[in-house]
C-alpha cells in the first residue's frame, strides 16, 4: 500500500480547516494544518508535505509570501492558493494553481489537488521486459506473428 499523501492546509479560519481536514482525510489524504503562514512555514520546513493549499488573504503574511518563501525551500512541492473573491486572482501570482472559493467545487478542488500531486510524482517509469537476455530476440519473430 502506498503511503498517503501529505496536504499542508492553511488558513486563519479554523472552521474551513476543519472542513478541508474532513474532506480530504476522507479521501486517503494525511493533513497537515496552520492557521496563519508563518506557522505553515515553519511546519514546510519540517519536510514531507506533498501539496500545500492555502488562502490567499491572512492577517500577518498573506499566501503568495508564504508560497514565495516555501519555493525557496522546496520548489517541486505543488502549491494552491484560495481566495474568496475571484478579483485576486491576479495577486495569487506565486502558486501553481489558483481556485476561487464559492466558484469551484470540492470535486473540482480535489482533482485539481490529484493531478499536481501525480504531476509531482513525474510520469510513470517504462516498464522493462522481465527478461532480457542473449536469446530474448528469438521471440521478435512470435511477437510478430502473434501481432499480424
């Protein structure tokens, strides 16, 4: 079994961490969560988080100095900012990806966490014949054959 994906939610309300860390928890993911970014930075720098999605607007540092200050960490962790109005879009220019909150839904948030999860892991390794030996071309004619 693998193991389970590490998810650094942030944000300053814990009602919706709570709601994250239940919606996600029931999908196979272990979370992680801060309520503000310095706390998130600290814990970053611990290591092993696979994904970090936090909001963009906090009091104290806000999520693209979070974000900023993660990549100079770890630049390969995918990383998500949240923001209640669809209009900061243009400030959340330090993460991967951006969802607006109320205008994407949780479905919508956890294929997105998937996919730069998977994105993250790189594409899948070719898979080399078992063998592979002297006389493993004396079955290129069969293959052949079986193939026509």
């Amino acid at each position: 079994m693998r193991p389970k994906k590490i998810i650094l939610c942030v944000d300053d309300s814990e009602q919706i961490l709570a709601v994250r860390k239940f919606l996600l928890e029931t999908r196979g993911y272990r979370v992680a969560a801060a309520r503000s970014g310095e706390e998130a930075v600290e814990r970053f720098r611990e290591g092993g988080i696979d994904l970090v999605l936090g909001d963009l607007l906090m009091p104290g540092m806000d999520g693209n100095e979070m974000v900023r200050q993660m990549k100079e960490i770890a630049p390969e962790v995918p990383m998500i900012l949240i923001s209640g109005t669809v209009k900061n879009f243009d400030r959340a220019n330090r993460a991967d990806a951006f969802l607006p909150k109320g205008a994407s839904t949780p479905v919508e948030m956890l294929e997105r966490i998937r996919v730069m999860i998977a994105r993250k892991r790189g594409p899948k390794k070719a898979i080399r014949p078992a063998y592979a030996g002297p006389e493993a071309g004396a079955f290129a004619g069969v293959e052949q054959a079986i193939a026509s």
